[in-house]
C-alpha cells in the first residue's frame, strides 16, 4: 500500500486540507510538505514532534 493511500485512509481530513493547500497557491510545495503542514494545523499538538528533527528536507 502507499503511503499516500495510507495517509487518506487514516487521516482523511488532514489529506483533504494538504490536497487544498496545494491546489490554492502552494503549487512549489511537494505533497508531503503539504500534508505535514496541514497535519500541524490540525493537531498543534504535534508541533514537538517537528521541533525535535523531523523537519521537511531543505
């Protein structure tokens, strides 16, 4: 299974609002930088989780 059919199937609407993101604007941003993106907008709570090293590559 992929990892994208992954993500839709658990965390829909985090997958929704990535797919969003990258249709309204951010077209420079990869899909897995939209989706952590959009995961941190809908659980701040798991903004320690980026902090400590698990940041998109530059």
């Amino acid at each position: 299974m992929s990892l994208s059919v992954l993500r839709w199937l658990l965390a829909p609407r985090t997958s929704l609002l990535a797919r969003r993101l990258r249709k309204n604007g951010h077209h420079e941003l990869s899909p897995d930088a939209a989706w952590r993106m959009a995961r941190l907008r809908l659980h701040p709570d798991e903004v320690p989780y980026r902090n400590h090293g698990h940041s998109p590559p530059s």
